[in-house]
C-alpha cells in the first residue's frame, strides 16, 4: 500500500513559491505527516551554522490569549508562554475612542510605547503629587512601581506596555472597583467620609470581570481641564512621558537608533529602551548585552536573528510584527533587515541604562597580532576592523 504526502510539496516548493523549511539543497525531505504550511512559510529554516540546543527564544502576540471587552481588548506575552522571559513581560491593548482602562495599581513598574492613535494617562506618586498628560504614536510612559493610574483612549488606539518582572500578568493587577467590591459599605462611608449609600451603586464583585477593567466611555475635553480640575496641592510628580520617537536619532549607515533610559527619561529606573530602524539588507551588528537579558518587540518588516549560546550553541529566528523576541544577558547576536521593506523594533531591558559591546569595536581595540593570531585574519581584514561602535551595518549588496 503506497501512501501520498499530507501537504504537496515538489521540488522545495509550496504555494506562493516559499521554500519548505525542511529542505535545504540535497539536505532534507517533504513532510509526509501533518505540518503548519503557515508557521512553517515564516520560518523557512536554520543556516549550517546553527547547532546544539537552545531555549525557544520567540513567541507572537497572534498566538497569545485575547481578552475581548467591550471597550478594547488585551493579550499578554509572560514567562507562561515564553519561559526564559524572566526578566520582562509584555502586553498589547487596544482601546475604543473614549474607553478606559480602569484605575488600577500594581507590584510592577509599567513602560509604555504607543503604537497608534492617542490616550490620556494619570497618575499620582506616593507623596500627593499627580501627573497628566496626553501621548500619542511613538510616545512613552512610565509609572513606578506602585503608582495607581488609569489610560483612557482620545481615539482608536492602541499600545505596548512591558513590565519589570516576567511573571507579571495583566489579570490580577489591583483594581479599584475589586478592592471596593471586597471592602464592607460602613467602612467605605467611613474612610471617605460620605454616607453609606454613596456606594449603592458601585460595582459588585460579579460584574467587574465583563463590566471594569477595560470598558467604555466618552472621549474627554481638553487636557488643561483636566490637570485645573484636579490640581494637587503638593504640587505636580515628575514627567511621566516621554517623546521618544521626537528624539534626535544615531544616524548611521544602514538606518538609525534611538535610546532612552533614566538619563534622558529619569521616570523609566527600571527599563531601559532602543528603537532600531534597520534598511533592507541592513545589520544590527554582532554584540551582547553584559547588564541584562534583551526583550524584543518587532513592529515592522521581516527580520533574522542568530543568538550565540557559547560551547558550539547556535539558533537562527525569524521575526514579523507582533513577534516578540528574547536573548539571554551576555549572550552574542545579531539581527538583520532579510524583507524588502525597513525593519522597526524596541530592544528593551530591566535596567536603568542601556549598555552593549561590539564585536567589530572589541576586536579593533585589540593589538592585530592577538586578533590575527586567533581568528587567522589577513591585514586587510585587520585594518578594516572599526575602533569607533557602528551599532549598524549597511547591506552589501
């Protein structure tokens, strides 16, 4: 009994003229069981130079959890779907013009980048001082850790926020309509000093998980309103924004790079950030980071990435928009632009700095007798080495 292949493939070809990840030259062989054509198109196979056993070290938004609501929705990317994330986790929310996402608080400090449209933060810090502002695409936020706050939409928007500690999930932060759902009426009329039946109506602790946390409203009036209206007498906290994509950017050959840490965004103590525009063909140069593990967010374009794990380990990725990347801290890497359109992403890191080493800087610091007595460099080689830090490297075709 002769048997046919689940998925046609002839020649390393499928549909839409990709190759089959499975084959490589002579090397390889059609799928003959059940196969994922989808994820398997976007990931068409590691290079020869790709060995040993290394953590999974990607996972996409697309493949995460949804929680539909009313007024939005939020998925979450934490270390229970990407395991070695210890370090950062992350979430994608979408809101409605004019929803909230609900007064709430948490143990973990929150970094924010806005991906489209516009939404109104505010916050207070613990001596009485409160914050408000507006962001849109390409702005920032940070609320330390502890600081209670909401986000409500001026339109369609939606956003990324990362969070210091992996094992952080956007379901259990603590709400305010759920600590005044599991707080006896006479003491709520007590502390707030108004009568009991002030709280008739608040939210009982059944409903808050369809009506609260993320949920309707109408879209506010002016931002100076608001921050008259509810002016502390302590005085106003410090900047909570930050504009980062209005920063003047590292130009270079091969596109360009923005950094924001605690020296230019002194809120953001615990979250360091890069946002990386590569070209086509283009290279975030070989380097590591020694301070702490990279989280990666990828907005635009197709990218490749191969992560060194010392003692003959290697894995290449694949990454599309929405994908979220990590490398472990001081393991060596390198992405570049494989599509024909320019790659955006955020490298991100738990840490007030950013900080990284080049492999092109390193060895071009080094005297060319070490580094062509290791590597069996000619001179031409040598003297091309940079003493300077390229951070990108243009195409060369």
């Amino acid at each position: 009994m002769t048997t046919s292949p689940v998925r046609s493939s002839t020649n390393g070809a499928i549909a839409g003229d990709q190759s089959v990840p499975t084959i490589k030259g002579e090397d390889g062989a059609t799928v003959l069981g059940p196969d994922n054509v989808a994820v398997g198109a976007q990931n068409p196979g590691a290079p020869s130079t790709d060995s040993g056993s290394m953590p999974n070290l990607k996972f996409s938004f697309a493949a995460a959890h949804n929680r539909l609501l009313e007024g939005g929705w939020a998925r979450e990317v934490t270390v229970r779907d990407l395991p070695v994330a210890t370090t950062l986790a992350g979430v994608n929310m979408r809101l409605k013009a004019g929803a909230y996402r609900e007064l709430h608080w948490h143990r973990e400090a929150e970094w924010a980048f806005m991906l489209a449209g516009s939404a109104r933060i505010a916050a207070i810090d613990q001596q009485g001082r409160n914050f408000i502002d507006d962001v849109g695409r390409g702005d920032l936020w940070n609320f330390r850790s502890g600081f209670p706050h909401s986000i409500q939409a001026l339109e369609d928007c939606e956003f990324l926020l990362v969070f210091d500690d992996g094992n952080f999930s956007e379901n259990e932060t603590f709400l305010v309509t759920d600590w005044f759902a599991h707080t006896p009426k006479h003491v709520l009329a007590n502390n707030f000093a108004v009568a009991q039946s002030a709280f008739d109506n608040i939210p009982t602790a059944g409903e808050i998980e369809r009506s609260r946390y993320i949920f309707p409203g109408e879209v506010p009036g002016a931002l100076v309103t608001d921050i008259e209206s509810v002016r502390s007498p302590a005085g106003t906290a410090e900047r909570m924004t930050h504009r980062m994509l209005a920063q003047d950017p590292i130009e270079v050959p091969g596109g360009s790079v923005r950094i924001t840490d605690s020296k230019n965004f002194p809120s953001a103590s615990t979250i360091a950030a890069a946002w990386v525009e590569l070209q086509p063909g283009a290279l975030r140069e070989m380097h590591w980071h020694p301070n702490n593990d990279e989280w990666q967010y990828w907005l635009s374009g197709h990218a490749r990435m191969t992560v060194f794990g010392s003692s003959g380990k290697a894995r290449t990725y694949d990454f599309y928009p929405g994908d979220v990347g990590y490398v472990p801290r001081a393991m060596g890497h390198y992405f570049e632009c494989v599509g024909d359109e320019p790659v955006q992403m955020l490298e991100l890191f738990r840490s007030d700095h950013f900080e990284d080493f080049s492999a092109n800087q390193w060895l071009g610091l080094t005297p060319q007798a070490v580094v062509a007595a290791t590597l069996n460099l000619d001179q031409t080689t040598l003297d091309a080495l940079r003493k300077d830090k390229p951070l990108l490297m243009p195409g060369q075709g």
